[in-house]
C-alpha cells in the first residue's frame, strides 16, 4: 500500500526538496503523495527522479534499498497501465498495429520505451534529410526477384571458390599511410574475410570471371557507382563463433544489400532496433551508417553475397553531385582514398 501524506507533511518535504533538489527520500515521499491522490503521472516522475538520484545499490542502506525497489515497481506498473489504456484506446479507434502504418507502431514503442530513436551517423559523408529507414522494404527494390532467382548459380561458384587456399582475406585491413585505427579486433582478422568481385569501384577482373553468376545477378541492380569508392561486391565470410562489433558505414548515399549463401542458422544482423537472421536466397537491404552489428553463434561458417547501390530516395542528378563530388576530393588530394565497402 502507498503511504499517505498529510499537508504538514507534504510542506516540509516541499522544503527539504528545495533545499536539496535530489534528496532521495524526500522524492519517494513526494511521489507517495501523489499516489495516494490518483496522480500516477506526477507520482511516476517523482519516483523516477528518486531512481535517477540514488546511488548505487551497494552505497544505500537496506530501507531505502526497499523503498526504491517499491518506487521501481510502481514505476512499471504505472507504464503497463499506460500502455494498455493507449492501445486500448487507439484500437477502439481501429488501430491494428499488424495493419496500420508500421512507422506510427515504431512511434508507439518509442513512447513505451521499448524501441531506441537510431539515426544516420556516416563516418565520412553525410547527405542530409534522407529518411532514417534501417531495414528497407522489399517491395522497392522488384530486381531482387532476378538476384534471388541466381542463388543456386551463385552459391555454386561460390563453393569452387571456397576450394581455393587463400582466396578469402580480412575484411579490414590497415592503410600504410594511416594511423593504425583498434577496429575492435576486426583489423586483419580472417574470421570475418571477404572474396571481392569488384573492390571499391574497380573489376577484379580474375575473380569476376571465377563468377559469372553474380554480375548476371546484379544486371539491373542500381548499383552505387563512385570513382574509387563503388559499388563493390564480395562474399563475406563470417567464421563460427564470431562477432562483429557495432559500427557505422562510412556514407549514407547508399545502401547494402546482402543475398545470403551459406546460412546454418544461428546467424543474425541487427541494424540499430531491429535484429533479423540471414535465411538462404532471401535479398535484404539496410542502411549501414546507422549503427549495426552481426554474429555466427553456429559451428559453420557463414557467407553471404554483399553490394552497394544507390538509396531509392536520391535522385540522378542528386546521384550525379554525389559523384563529382568525390572526383572533385580525389582531384584536390591526387591520390586514391583509403575506403572500405
């Protein structure tokens, strides 16, 4: 039960409070207060206050430790109830969260706490207001069909490649002319390596001809083409057991596209609030400078087929200016950019 409190009461905690703006009793009071007299918003914001303010749990005397257990607990109850009286409320108005607006249901998990807001944060090149989509949907990108139709033709020559010592190198690699960076224990590590059939705008011309399959795949892929930059296209590898750590592309101009290969479950991606498990011969596309990470919890190796192509959102001109752009840049430097997919 909630402890009441009196008018003398609430004065003098109205006085500590101001003398002391985070004391820790003094807000759980102040909150009960509000309880008592039906005021769950007001009590809710006094008894988070109190949690924000109280130390760590090793720090409180065991009574305190209970009544913020207490506070927390109201706290959570008051959310269920708050929840259920929206949604209640917003289906009785015909809201079907399975068949309204998906973007209006994300609103919604935010409000409850249940989603985090993830935005664009490119570590090179920023195109502003282009929308803050981390997985696109399928329906916008039709040439998947004929991508997904070569999964057997691709994942065959994939498997000859395999047979080759040494065809696959680590993904991330250092620059001579560049501080060396941490990278999270991903720098020249085999477990996450790629096969690359073009590489930062260029033909590998001896692996292209290995995989015939892929480039007939990709015919009508609108893909993100930037002297010195893009498209590339690769296998990734992604060794058992291995994880790669959060990160966040280098530009947002573009989107990723993987065609999973080789997939023994176990295997997921997550890009900021949303986690998906590859699934074979099923084409996906997000956005890769929002903050991502991906795991291999199986014993086999993964791989999955990675390109990049324009975001549906940039026009040809704005596409166009994205490229002289970075003409322009490589001009100004006259050398080629250290640059990774």
């Amino acid at each position: 039960m909630t402890p009441s409190t009196d008018d003398k009461g609430i004065e003098a905690i109205d006085r500590l409070l101001a003398a002391d703006p985070r004391n820790v009793p003094a807000l759980i009071r102040k909150a009960d207060h509000f309880a008592s007299a039906g005021d769950s918003r007001s009590a809710s914001a006094f008894y988070l206050a109190a949690l924000r303010a109280a130390p760590p749990a090793a720090q409180v005397p065991p009574d305190l430790l209970r009544e913020l257990k207490r506070a927390q607990e109201t706290c959570a109850r008051y959310a269920q109830e708050y929840k259920g009286y929206l949604r209640d409320r917003l289906a009785k108005n015909g809201f079907d969260a399975a068949r309204s607006s998906g973007r209006f249901a994300r609103s919604l998990d935010i409000i409850f706490g249940e989603r985090r807001i993830y935005v664009q944060e490119p570590r090179y090149y920023y195109f502003p207001e282009l929308p803050n989509v981390q997985f696109y949907e399928r329906e916008q990108f039709p040439w998947f069909d004929e991508v997904e139709a070569e999964t057997d033709a691709i994942r065959a020559e994939l498997l000859e490649v395999m047979r080759t010592p040494g065809a696959f190198s680590p993904y991330v690699t250092g620059h001579a002319n560049r501080p060396r960076k941490d990278e999270q224990g991903m720098l020249n590590n085999p477990d996450w390596s790629a096969f690359f059939l073009w590489k930062n705008g260029e033909p590998v011309r001896a692996n292209l001809e290995r995989c015939p399959s892929v480039m007939r795949a990709l015919r009508n892929a609108p893909l993100a083409t930037v002297g010195n930059r893009s498209p590339s296209v690769l296998f990734s590898l992604l060794k058992p057991g291995t994880h790669i750590p959060p990160h966040n592309g280098l530009v947002n101009t573009r989107l990723i596209c993987h065609l999973p290969l080789i997939v023994p479950g176990k295997c997921r991606l997550r890009v900021g609030n949303e986690t998906r498990e590859w699934v074979t011969g099923k084409a996906w596309a997000f956005d890769d400078s929002i903050d991502h990470e991906a795991w291999n919890d199986s014993d086999q190796t993964r791989v999955i087929l990675l390109f990049d192509v324009w975001r549906p959102e940039l026009s040809v001109a704005e596409r166009t200016l994205v490229t002289q752009l970075f003409e322009a840049i490589d001009a100004y430097s006259g050398t080629k950019p250290d640059w990774e997919i």
